[in-house]
C-alpha cells in the first residue's frame, strides 16, 4: 500500500487519517452530546419541570380560543 | 386581535405597521415575568397558535409544510428526527463511492501520488467557506428578523466550519511539504484561511462567553457579518496577490481546467462532505435547541425554588 502511494506516502495517510479523525470526531461529539442532553430532558421532565411557555400559555386563556378574543 | 386586559397596551392595540411591531413587542412581553407566547428558545409564534397543553408553537393546521412551518422549533426538532438518518445513510453512500473513486482515478504527471490528498483538501477549503456562508445569512436572521432559531444555526454551525478550516489548513500543509517544499507560506490564500479559522474560534469564545442566548446571539451576528468580509478574500487572493497557492482550477470563467478522471472523483468527494455537513449541521442544530430547551428549565427550577 505504502510502496503504490509513491515517496510521499506518509503524508498521503496523514491526510486521510487527519480527515478520518476531523469527520468521525465531529460524529461522535454530536452523537453523544446528543445522548446527553436528551438523557438530562428526560431527568428534568421525569422530576415534574415543566417548561415556562406551557404555564404561561394555560394561565392566559385556559379554555377560550384567542380567535374569538377580539 | 388580541384584547386581554393583562396584556400590555402594545399587544392590544394595532398601529401603522403593526405586524412588525406586534412581532417585536411580543419578543418583549415574552421576556416578561408572567407573560407567554415565547417558547423555550425565545421563539415567538402568534398567540393563537399557542398549544394551550404544552406551550409549544403548534404549527398552523391548514398550511403545508413550508420553511416557515420549520422556523418552529417543536416542529424543526420533529422534522430533524426523520431527516438525520436518510441524511446519514446517504453521506455513508456518497463517500463510499468517493472514495473509491478516489482509489481509481489516476496519479498526476506532476504531482504523481500526492495529488489524492487534493481530494479531501479541496472540499474541505470549500466547505469552510460554505459553513461561514451558511452563518452569514443565519446572522441576517438573527439581526432582521430577530429570529432565535438562526441564532441556533449559525451557533451549531461554527465548530463544524472551524473542523473543515483547520482540515484544510492541514491538508494543505502536508500537501505543501512534498510539493513546495514548505508546510507554511505567510502568502495572501494562506493567511486568509487562517484568519478564518481565527474567525470560527473567536465567535464560538463569544458565544461561551455571554451567557443570555438572546444577547450572544445580536454579538454573534454582528461579528459574523464583520467577519464575511474575508469571504471574497480568501476567493480573490490568488488573483489579487502573487500567491504560492494556485490559482482557482474548477469554479473559474471558461471552465475547469482539471481532467474528467480528477474532476469527477472531486466533485464525489465535495459532494460526500456536503452532505456529511448537513447531516452534522442539522444534528448541531437539535442539540443547540435541546440545549437551550434545557437551560431555559433549569432557569425555571432555580425560580421555583427561590
């Protein structure tokens, strides 16, 4: 392999490995930065925090569509 | 229109223009204790299109999916989920096949060997620019229509771009090495892109560093804009300056001057990387929400407690 890639063969895989490490590197940040911040909702929303637009929403017109507000 | 007593005089009553006006004033009220209509990011929808259960921005049920619908975080979140895995399944597909095109295609008489590393450089360069182009418009957004999710757009973004600069930059030295005999030239094409891998770093410090999204995001955008200048630089330098770096080989005025078996294998390539950064992007962008989604409770938590 290394002999087909001519003299310049290291910088060549260097390249590669530098583009192998920049794409799978960026994957698995998100990918688990994903897994994370997912798992910490599912903790906040499993101990009963709520987000503030929902109280807010249900504290102005709880049953009257704002449609007919006017 | 909207007549609730407890709402501010802005928000009851129509003015010239109102439409803006009644937009930016309910950004406003929604930052007010004790006021809705803005969800967990900041996003502002009109006030009957508030899901009374949730709070969440209920998209208008009449209407097709539109680029509007997708300004809704709920609903952006719900169309990322669907998308990301057809979108990586392709990526997957596409630099596959360009790599083995890559495998295939020639040496150069000149270059001979060497010149496969060109096919992750050129792409790379090209998406560092693409990425800052990407947050360029997502400032606009910000700074005209005051819009959180491009704020999350251009934020999610950032370190995508700043990876794909520094793989140029990379690339480009190890290429530079064996063909100039140099890793590093302080020349105009060079510099530039170092100036905008800086760029990518100092607003992602920026944003660290203001903690209220709303505020980093103005910052941010500004800073962007500022920062676009070096876009048409980084493309002309060669042409303005008498570079090391070649002049521009495939986006130029009467054509490519690269052979069908590089060009093909490099257009498979930018293609690959395209795609892998709207998957990664697009990714970036349902954490930066989720993200915020959390910190904004973790705000509530900490009020409730007080």
């Amino acid at each position: 392999m290394i002999a087909v890639l001519g003299p310049y063969a290291g910088f060549i895989l260097l390249s590669y490995g530098a583009a192998a490490l920049a794409t799978f590197g960026l994957t698995v940040w998100i990918v688990l930065d994903h897994r994370r911040l997912s798992n910490t909702l599912a903790a906040l929303e499993a101990r009963g925090v709520t987000r503030r637009s929902a109280r807010a929403a249900a504290r102005l017109a709880p049953e009257t569509p704002l449609e007919t507000q006017a | 229109m909207i007549s609730n007593p407890s709402l501010p005089a802005t928000l009851r009553a129509p003015s010239p223009g109102w439409g803006t006006d009644f937009i930016a004033n309910l950004g406003r009220a929604a930052r007010s204790p004790g006021l809705p209509a803005a969800d967990e990011i900041g996003y502002v929808c009109s006030l009957e299109y508030v899901e009374a259960a949730t709070g969440a921005c209920r998209p208008r049920p009449e209407a097709s999916m539109s680029l509007a619908d997708l300004a809704n975080p709920t609903r952006f979140l719900a169309f990322a989920g669907r998308l990301i895995p057809w979108l990586a399944g392709l990526t997957l597909v596409l630099f596959i096949a360009g790599l083995a095109l890559v495998a295939h295609s020639p040496a150069d008489y000149l270059q001979g060997e060497t010149v496969r590393i060109m096919y992750i450089h050129v792409p790379a360069a090209w998406l560092s620019m693409l990425t800052y182009s990407i947050m360029a418009i997502a400032a606009l957004g910000t700074l005209v229509w005051r819009h959180p999710l491009a704020d999350v757009a251009a934020r999610a973004a950032a370190p995508i771009g700043a990876t794909f600069t520094a793989l140029a930059l990379v690339t480009g030295s190890l290429w530079g090495r064996p063909m100039w005999g140099t890793y590093w030239e302080w020349d105009a094409r060079l510099t530039s892109v170092l100036v905008l891998f800086i760029m990518y770093l100092g607003l992602i410090a920026l944003w660290r560093t203001i903690e209220d999204p709303t505020r980093g995001a103005r910052a941010a955008a500004i800073l962007i804009l500022v920062g676009s200048v070096n876009l048409p630089i980084i493309k002309f330098s060669v042409d303005w300056w008498n570079t090391l770096h070649q002049p521009a080989s495939v986006f130029r005025l009467g054509g490519p001057t690269i052979d069908a078996t590089m060009l093909i294998p490099l257009a498979a390539m930018a293609l690959a990387f395209t795609s892998l950064l709207v998957t990664l992007h697009l990714a970036a962008m349902r954490n930066e929400i989720l993200r915020r989604r959390i910190r904004a409770l973790g705000l509530t938590a900490a009020g409730a407690i007080r």
